[in-house]
C-alpha cells in the first residue's frame, strides 16, 4: 500500500507538472499564432500600400502592352537571363538601333544646314554675277562690235 500511495503522489505530481506543461505549451502556440496574425495582417497592408502606388490595375489599363514587356523584362531578369550571349545580342542591338534613331536627325538637320548654306551662298554669288553682267552689257550699249 505503501508504494500504492507513493506512485498516487507521482502521478499527481506528474499530472500537476503536465497541466503546467499544457498550459505553458498552449500560451506559447497562441503567442506564436498571434504573431503570425500581426505578420501576415502587416504583409497584406505593405502590398496593398504598394499595390495603390505602383497603379498596376491603371497601368495595366492604360498601356497593356508596355506593361506586358516590363513584366516579360522582368522575369527574364529574375529569371537569371541576365548574363547570356542572348542578353549580350539584345543589348547590342539595342545600342545599334539607339545610336541610329539619335545620330541620324542629327546628321539630317547637319546636312539639310550645309545644303542651305551652300545653295544660300550660290544664290548670292549668282546674283552678283548677274549684276556684274548687267553693268558691263549697259557700259557696251553705246559700241558697235
């Protein structure tokens, strides 16, 4: 009887060391759930904050295409096209067609001015040389060849 009550003790012991235990566990869970809560509940915010300043629905509204390539442009860098011989070949063409599309009004302009000025300073060279043979027929008028 002895060891009867001795192993009742235990277990009230065990049982009162187990409530503890439980209890203990279920603050700790409910802590943790809490914290996940107040995570995903500042995540939500954080991306509807983003979400209203990049205007995706309204970009996306506005220039469907445009937003199409930036997200293509995007997942192609994400996605670790970054460093390859397909980025190098776009980036020099790239480069190619930019160079051309600034250079060539450039060199339009340049050369529309140099066609201007020679035609400008022709017509004023023509215009004394007129003159001059205008003078000289009226200086002859009074001679006989």
């Amino acid at each position: 009887m002895a060891s009867e009550s001795n192993s009742r003790a235990g277990d009230d012991q065990g049982s009162a060391k187990g409530g503890r235990t439980t209890s203990a566990l279920k603050r700790q869970i409910a802590r943790i759930e809490d914290d996940a809560e107040d995570a995903w509940s500042r995540t939500r915010d954080v991306f509807s904050d983003v979400t209203d300043t990049l205007d995706i629905k309204g970009r996306l509204n506005r220039n469907p295409y445009g937003t199409l390539a930036a997200v293509v442009g995007i997942g192609y860098v994400l996605g670790g096209g970054f460093f390859t011989p397909l980025t190098a070949r776009l980036v020099r063409l790239g480069l190619k067609v930019g160079v051309r599309l600034a250079i060539l009004p450039l060199l339009n302009d340049e050369a529309a001015n140099l066609v201007s000025g020679m035609v400008g300073a022709e017509g004023s060279s023509g215009s004394e040389s007129k003159s001059r043979k205008g003078r000289q027929n009226n200086s002859n008028e009074g001679k006989v060849p």
